[in-house]
C-alpha cells in the first residue's frame, strides 16, 4: 500500500540507517517567507523522522500556518531548503508536493459533498479508465481497499454529504493513502470533532503509524499534544524556538518556549466571578449555541471592558452573533439593563443600545453601492419608520461630523463607499455604530487587517467610548491587544468559558494556558 | 474629508457640483442609453415623418404602459437581488381578478381596480416574498413555480375564454385624454413619481438597496431584510395588477392569453436601466429609460415599415450591445 516500502530511493536509505540523516523523512533548513510588509517565517529549522507523529506548536502568528502551505506546496519559500527522503526538493505547487508524497488533510473539506466515498477517495483523473471511460467497478474496488483500510463504518457507495464530520475526514485521509502519501500534514483536524471522534482519529493515526507512514499534526490542545505527539517543534515569531521529545515536555514548558513567560497565579483565577459584579449593563446568562457555545454567562458593567480569548473556532465570534441577536441560541438569554432581549429582533437591540462591529468587516462591515451618509445612519436609523424619509441635509451634517469626529477621508458624504479606502471603509464601520450611541460595543476582531495607525486609532476611539462610560465586550485573538484593552478577560475552549482572568495579574502565558484547554 | 474639508471649504461651490454630478451619472448608469435613446429619437424623427407627431407619440406611449409598470416592479425586485418570473402570468390573473370583483361581484369599477391591485400584492407578497424572504427559497425556483401556479387559475377562472367589459372608468384609463395628455400617460408618471419618492427619499428604499448591495450588513445594521424582500414582491405584484387592469382597458377585455413573455422585454428595460442582476445598483429612473428606448425602437421600426421579425433581430442587438457597454463602463471606473 504504502510507496514508501518499495521505493528505490527508500531502499538506499535503508542501507545506511546508521548515519543521522537517514532517519529524517523530511528536513527543512532557514525557511524564510514573506508576505510584503510581514516577515512570517524568519529562519524555520524543521526535522521529521521517519514514521513519527511530529507537532507543530505555536501561538497565533507564529508562523506555523504558513510552514504548513510551504510543506503543502501551497506557497513556495523565498529562501531556504527542503529535504524529503534524502533529496532536495523545490514545492511551490499541490501537485508536486503531492506527487512526492506529501499529502494534507486540512480546517476545510476539500470533498464533493454529492459524490460518493469511492469517487471522493479517487478524485478526478485517478479513477481507473478503460477504452469506452471510466470502469466503475475497478475504481470502486481501488477505493474499497483503501476505505476498508481505515476500518470505516460507512459505505464507499454512501453520497458524503450524509456522514458525519469525523467520518469526511476520513475519506480525505483515505484520499490522501490511496495517492500513495508517505508524509500526512494534519491541520487542526480534531477542530470539529467530538470527544470520541478524536480518540478514534487518534486510534487510526496510530494503526498507520504502525504501518510506517509519517504524520505531522497541528493541534491547539494541550492534552491532545501529549495523547498522540511522539516529538514536537515549538515556533514563536516566525523561528523555530526548539525540538525536543514530548516526553521531555509539560505543559507549562511548552507554554513558555511558545509566549516567551510562564503561567502565573492568576491562571488559578475562578470562573463566572465578573457575572457577580454589580449592576451591570449586559448581562448573559448560560447562552448556547448549538455546535458553538455551551452555557456561557458574563456580564459587562457600564465603562467596563471585557475581552473574550480563545482559539479560532473555539466560539469567541458565535457568542457575540448570539449575544446581539443574529446566531439564535437554543437556550439562555441576554439582558440589557435587566431587560431581555429577543433573539432575531436586531433593530429592537440596537435600540436598546447594542451595537456590534463584526469580524468580518469587508463582507458584512458596509454596503459599498451606498453612500457613506446612508452607511453611517443605517443602524441609528434601523427602527424608524420605514415610509417616513430621513431628513437629508441634517444627516449630511451628522455625517460631516462623524467624518470629522473619525477621520474619514471622502471626497463628500454623499460618495459611495466603494470608494473609499479599506482604512476609511473600516472608520465608517465604527463610526456607524458609534452614532448609534450604544451603551454596549461587542467587537469581534477590531484590529485584523488594519494597518499599524489605523489599530491606534481604533485603540483611542475604544478608550474615548469607554471613559463617555460605554462597556465593550471585545473578541480578539491578538492576546496583546485584549491585555491592552480589557479589565478583564474571559478564556473559551470548545465553546465554553473556562477562565475570569483579571488584567493586572494575567499574562499572555496565563491565556495560553486556558485557551488550549490547560485546567 | 478633515484634511480635504479645509480646502474644499474655498472651492466647496463648484468643486462639491462636480463631485455630486460624477456621483450622480455613477448611480445613474442609464445616461448611455439616455444618450442612445436621444440619438434614436432624432434619427427616426429625420427618416419618418409621422414618427415625431403628436398621434404617434399618444400611441408609442400609451404602447409602453403595460411594460412600463411590469418593469417598474420588476426594478424593485431586482434591487433586492432577486427575481420574479411570475409578473407575466400574473398580469393574465389580474385582468379575471377584476372581471370578479367587477362583473361577478358587481362591485363599483374603481373599487374592483383598487381590489385588484391589493390582490395583486398579497399574491406577490405572501407567496412569492413570503416563500423567498421567510423560508429562503431561491428566487428562480419561487417565481418558476408561481408563474406556472397562476397561468394555470387563469385558465381555470376563465375556461380559455376572453371575457368582454364595458365601464366608462375602463374607457377613461385606455381611451381617455386629460390636458391633451392620455389618461394612461398621467397614470404611467404618477406611478413613477410615487416609486421615485418611496425608492429615493425612504428608509424602506435605503432597506431596498441595502438588502441588495450586502444583505449580510444590512442585517446586522438591524435592516430587516425579510420584511424587505416581502414588501419588494408585494410592491411587484401590486404595479403588475394595475397593469392588468390597463390591459383590459386597452382591449376591453379580458383575456386568458395575455401575459406571455412581456417579462423578457421587462428584463431588457431594467437592465438597458442600468439596475444590475445581484441588486443593490440601479433605480426606476433607469427603467423608464430602458423603457422607452425599446417602446421608440420599435414604433420607428414598425413605422418604417420593417417586418417584425427584423425589429424582434435589431431589438435584440440593441439591448446586448447597450448591457454590453454598460458592464465595460462599469469596468473601467472600477480599474
């Protein structure tokens, strides 16, 4: 099954199993990438021996998403090389990387959800032809023994659209077998897998360990890394910070070589203390989300601000949607200034005080046909009356103001949005929302893809809001940036909130701590 | 605008018109085809005498009255980025929705018009919008079936036969003439007039446009886009009843075979109108345009004794080309 036994290039290596380089499968040496202005991998040292599961560790920014493209043959390098299997190679598209047998199972499904198993396993060009097309029989046959491989539960004739997360994972591990890959790149695959899914992935990637095949494993979660690791590589700002055995390794060592500092006491700090604080102006009580969030309650007093922590996925971003009404929760509820909000009812929240700037603010910041006066009054003006016409010229002057107030640059107020630049679309998010004279700011991301003056602007505008007595609930995966802005911190971890970390004691070592499950 | 605001202060007059009249012919696409439509007009006037008199003007205008509030209701539709297939074959069911409220019921002729429209507008608004805006259905799929759902009781209620009218309101709204000017012709600009003011000078228009250019913001700007859509098939489904009822004015009648594919000329006006498939871009001002560009090119033509074969080949020409030119228009001021 596995190329790697019959290879040419495999055998000669065998034959030297004493010297060191023989036992690394792959080896990458001062790996350098930049992406214009950022500097991603500055020097990346990475060794892979054969047959081991390998981890790659490292916070936000590290740079370890961008080493996975380069191995995945996504982005090619700028400097440094890449040995697999004794010979250098130069990746830069898929196709060669998985032609010498590097194949990666990434976040996001890469099936055909209404194809069946068997043509997933054998995409495109792979099924097995004949003179009058494809022989159905001998692809189905082809997948079936690499399926069976995998002791899945399920058809190969089943449509994928119809298993369950962790058995479409499978069917691109499955892929990734039959295209005969000797190095398996794993890209955070336990991210939407329940708790006994992961141990059965955990259970397979051990069987085709055992079968001689190499993985490499990007995971957050502490108790996984020491579950399935045999060694890991830990990166911080671009550069391989060290290697070692996991066996030689802790948690609070990993966290330390990872943030450059040590957990302190405050990462003993109890849960749910800030929903006792007094008289606050958002109040959430266990707020769920199916798939997202369990049970979380906080509240924000007026002035107050609290940050949420996490990891991608960990349901930072699904807690805010819920919390302002456009995710519903199946139970819970949220209340501003003692008064409950109805879930769906946006207009009715925004004029209750809530306002929300979204993650994603170039899809769901602006209408960009539409001019920057009637972008800035959209929220404020979500609840009147819709045949009544908005007074314009008093709003032109409103918009002048605000433009003023936030430095946009625009040639008029009545000028779409499309033409502005990202940095002043960006203003005029916030600037629509703060008109909206909100008593709670929820943020999700207020700085990503910002440059440098602009996030120093947004910085003074949160704290301005703050000292006119505005709370903001912010979301971010910049520790710094929560560290800088927030009294205090929430930490979640697979959609709940695990940690109340008051600023002043919490570090950046302490967030890390808890946002990959630490207890 | 802080650090340009000084400067504009001085050269705020001039500078500030410039600025509005550059933004005004960026919303307002339709100025190329106005420019055509301009060109048209006085190419025909030249090579047909009878094409620029008053009788003939009467006739070309009242001609477009049907396609003219179709495609205004399309327009709005289309602003919200979507569809409607079924405006044809709801013009049909509006002409025997009067002859019931009329003739069966008995009813007054203005009260059976005024019924009609309101017919027109539930059936736009609680099964077209109700089944797009609330459940989520794709437009295409809707307003396929509906078409076919009310062709279908057009037959029924009718048996295939054409009913005959008489009512002198009918008379007066297909015959009539006030200050020289059809009655149609004044019905034509006070609908226009009416859906300029509620798509240009409303919060519910800024929500039809919202819902269209980024229905995502919208939503979370508290736009609520549901109620948007309803309202935007609803208004579609009121203009085309009206429609209905100019109809049977025209013909004194109503028949089962009208209808047919005036959506395709409708389409052809709302995009010669500069509003865009996808929504967000365009208005009614456009459509009107769009609209009198083919009602002229095909007076002209017929009045030049073209067969209609060829006007249908030219007509369509025409509207690729002038779709054509707008896209790279839009291009261009993009790059």
């Amino acid at each position: 099954m596995f190329a790697a036994s019959t290879s040419p290039a495999q055998a000669s290596a065998r034959t030297t199993l004493s010297s060191p380089v023989s036992d690394s499968l792959l080896s990458a040496t001062g790996v350098h990438k930049r992406f214009g202005g950022v500097h991603a991998l500055r020097g990346v040292d990475l060794t892979i021996r054969r047959g081991e599961v390998h981890s790659l560790v490292g916070a936000n920014g590290s740079g370890k998403s961008t080493l996975l493209n380069i191995l995945s043959g996504q982005v090619s390098p700028d400097a440094g090389t890449i040995t697999f299997d004794g010979a250098e190679i130069r990746l830069g598209d898929t196709a060669r990387a998985l032609a010498a047998g590097i194949a990666t199972v990434t976040q996001e499904t890469t099936l055909v959800p209404e194809l069946s198993v068997a043509e997933n396993i054998l995409l495109g060009p792979r099924k097995v032809r004949r003179w009058s097309g494809i022989d159905w029989r001998a692809t189905r046959r082809r997948a079936l023994e690499t399926w069976e491989l995998l002791g899945a539960e399920y058809s190969v004739d089943d449509q994928v659209s119809d298993l369950p997360p962790d058995q479409q994972q499978l069917v691109e591990i499955a892929r990734a077998i039959s295209m005969n890959a000797r190095l398996l790149l794993l890209d955070e695959p336990t991210s939407s897998l329940t708790e006994t899914e992961v141990e059965s992935l955990f259970e397979l990637v051990r069987s085709l360990k055992s079968r001689g095949l190499t993985t490499i494993f990007v995971s957050h979660r502490m108790n996984e890394l020491f579950a399935l690791a045999d060694r890991i590589t830990i990166l911080r700002d671009g550069r391989t910070v060290e290697a070692g055995e996991i066996a030689d390794y802790d948690a609070e060592r990993i966290i330390e070589r990872m943030v450059g500092g040590v957990p302190t006491a405050a990462a003993a700090g109890g849960v749910a203390s800030a929903a006792d604080e007094a008289a606050p102006v958002l109040r959430v009580r266990n707020l769920s989300v199916p798939g997202h969030v369990r049970d979380a309650s906080l509240a924000v007093a007026a002035g107050q601000s609290v940050g949420l922590a996490g990891l991608t996925g960990s349901g930072r971003a699904e807690l805010l949607d819920a919390v302002f009404g456009v995710r519903r929760p199946d139970g819970g509820t949220v209340e501003l200034d003692g008064v409950e909000l109805r879930p769906g009812q946006i207009s009715e929240s925004i004029g209750r005080g809530l306002a929300y700037v979204p993650g994603d603010r170039k899809n769901a910041g602006l209408v960009l046909g539409m001019t920057v006066t009637e972008n800035l009054m959209m929220a404020t003006t979500s609840g009147s009356l819709r045949l009544s016409s908005p007074a314009r010229t008093r709003e032109r002057v409103e918009a002048r103001t605000l433009a003023r107030e936030f430095g946009i640059v625009a040639a008029s107020p009545d000028v779409a949005c499309a033409t502005l630049s990202g940095g002043n679309q960006q203003k005029v998010v916030l600037a629509k929302w703060m008109c909206s004279s909100p008593r709670i700011l929820l943020l999700d991301e207020p700085t990503r893809g910002v440059d440098i003056g602009a996030k120093r602007e947004i910085y003074r505008l949160l704290a301005e809001a703050r000292a006119r007595g505005i709370g903001i609930l912010v979301s971010s995966s910049e520790t710094e940036e929560l560290l800088a802005l927030c009294d205090r911190i929430l930490v979640m971890f697979r959609g709940e909130i695990v940690a109340s970390l008051d600023t002043a004691e919490a570090t950046e070592a302490d967030l890390a701590h808890f946002a990959m499950g630490g207890r | 605008m802080t650090g340009v605001a000084e400067a504009q202060a001085q050269a705020e007059p001039l500078a500030r018109r410039g600025a509005r009249l550059r933004n005004w012919s960026a919303n307002n696409q339709f100025v190329g085809v106005l420019g055509l439509l301009v060109c048209l007009f006085v190419a025909f006037s030249f090579i047909e005498p009878r094409f620029f008199s008053a009788a003939n003007m009467r006739v070309m205008l009242t001609g477009v009255g049907i396609l003219w509030m179709i495609s205004l209701g399309l327009t709005v539709v289309m602003l919200t980025g979507g569809f409607d297939l079924s405006l044809g074959s709801m013009l049909g069911l509006s002409g025997f929705v009067f002859v019931g409220f009329y003739v069966k019921l008995g009813l007054p002729a203005l009260l059976a018009l005024v019924l009609t429209v309101i017919v027109g507008a539930i059936l736009g608004g609680a099964i077209n919008g109700f089944l797009i805006g609330k459940v989520g259905l794709p437009f295409l799929v809707v307003t396929i079936g509906t078409l076919s759902l009310f062709q279908g009781i057009t037959f029924l209620v009718s048996n295939g036969q054409t009913t005959s009218l008489t009512s002198s309101l009918l008379d007066t709204i297909g015959f009539g003439t006030k200050l020289g000017v059809p009655v149609t012709v004044w019905i034509m600009i006070g609908t226009l007039i009416v859906m300029m003011f509620v798509l240009r000078r409303t919060y519910f228009g800024r929500d039809v446009y919202a819902t269209g250019g980024n229905p995502k913001a919208a939503r979370l700007a508290g736009v609520n886009v549901t109620r948007t859509l309803i309202a935007a098939y609803a208004i579609a489904g009121g203009l085309v009843a009206l429609a209905g009822v100019l109809q049977n004015a025209f013909i004194s009648a109503a028949s089962p075979a009208g209808g047919g594919t005036i959506i395709f000329d409708a389409t052809a006006a709302v995009l010669l109108g500069g509003t865009v498939l996808g929504g967000g871009v365009g208005g009614v001002g456009g459509t009107v345009v769009g609209v009198l560009f083919l009602g002229v090119l095909q007076n002209g033509l017929s009045l030049a004794g073209l067969a209609s074969a060829w006007q249908q080949v030219i007509s369509g020409v025409i509207v690729i080309l002038a779709v054509l030119s707008q896209q790279l228009q839009r291009q261009r001021r993009r790059a």
